[in-house]
C-alpha cells in the first residue's frame, strides 16, 4: 500500500464543548456538533474522572514517545491528520512480530508527518483517551482503539540507468477523523493490545 491516502473514520471525536457545556463554546461550529452528536451516538464516556493523575506538561505533536525504530534523515514518511476533537496516541508495530517500534502523541486537530521511517513492513495504530496518564506516554484510559486493515510494506526503490540513478521512497498517508465512508476501514482492537509495549 505504497503511496496512498486513505480517510480513515473512526466516530469519535469528542466536542469538548458537548462535554463541558456552553462556557467553553460559546459559538460551536457545525463540524463540531456533528462530531460531538457522533461521541453521543457511540456511547463515549464523558470527561476525565476526578482524582486520577494525569500528565502535568502534556508532550507537542509528533514527539516521539517509545519505540526502537530509528528515524533516519532519509526514509519514508508516514502523515496522520487528527480531525476529531480529542487527543490521540498513535504506535507503529514491526508487522511481524507485533513489537512496538514508534509510539507518537497527536493533540486533536492537528497533524503529525513521521520522517526518515526505515523499510519494513509496519501495522499502525491508534487510539483516543480522555487524558495522557501521569506518565505523559499511555492515556489514562482507552475510549476506543483501533488499527488499519493491513500492514504497510515500506521499500526503498533504486533505479539505476545508464542516464540517472532514481531513490523512491513510500509516502503515506490516513486521516483519523469522524467520517466512516472511506474505502479503508479501521479495525477494532483491544485497549490491552495497544497498551502492550
């Protein structure tokens, strides 16, 4: 799957307006009441509960969290957009033995491009929390977890003539967004399976 873009849905994003009421909305936009109607319709929780610590200095987007893989300067690169309204983690796993390779925090309506990704064959994950937990590396719980359908092989394609030498590399990229109508679909996994390290 080298070089595509798929929008992934996911029914969740989470108007903190619908969970916080009007003081910290006071003039929600119509994507933001369809996004917190589709929160209400999939039964997600409310807010954080009290009392459970969370993350004091919460990481920016994109910072690398946990994981052995090596970002090189050079490599493939993988862009996820965040379009609900929470907090997402996102994992890349080494497709074959399920071991964690990258772990990335994505705040809500931002975008994250991972750089300098090595070949391999890599599931990506992710999933949404109401909080990061006090270790700023895992949600304090899990709303709902999902993964893509199927790996991605990455490569590196050398072609090499008598006139040129060409380097290609994969880009990918997935919208983790509200909309279910994409031809991609997320899989439903576990909180237990992403938390694994």
């Amino acid at each position: 799957m080298n070089g595509f873009s798929s929008g992934l849905g996911l029914g969740l994003g989470a108007a903190l307006m619908l969970l916080s009421g009007p003081a910290q909305a006071a003039d929600p936009s119509p994507r933001a009441n369809a996004i917190a109607a589709a929160d209400a319709a999939a039964g997600l929780p409310a807010a954080q509960e009290p009392g459970v610590p969370v993350c004091a200095t919460p990481p920016e987007s994109g910072r690398k969290l946990a994981g052995d893989m090596e970002l090189g300067s050079e490599g493939h690169s993988i862009e996820l957009q965040n379009s609900g309204m929470r907090d997402a983690l996102v994992k890349i796993r080494h497709a074959d033995t399920g071991r964690l390779a990258a772990s990335f925090f994505l705040r809500q309506q931002e975008a994250l491009t991972i750089e300098g990704v090595p070949d391999g064959r890599y599931l990506i994950q992710y999933a949404f929390g109401p909080a990061l937990a006090a270790d700023c590396r895992s949600f304090t719980r899990i709303l709902k977890a999902n993964q893509m359908p199927e790996a991605d092989e990455l490569a590196t394609q050398v072609i090499d003539d008598d006139e040129h030498t060409e380097v290609k590399r994969s880009s990918l990229s997935y919208d983790i967004s509200v909309s279910e109508s994409a031809n991609v679909k997320p899989v439903a996994i576990d909180a237990a399976v992403f938390n694994a390290e």
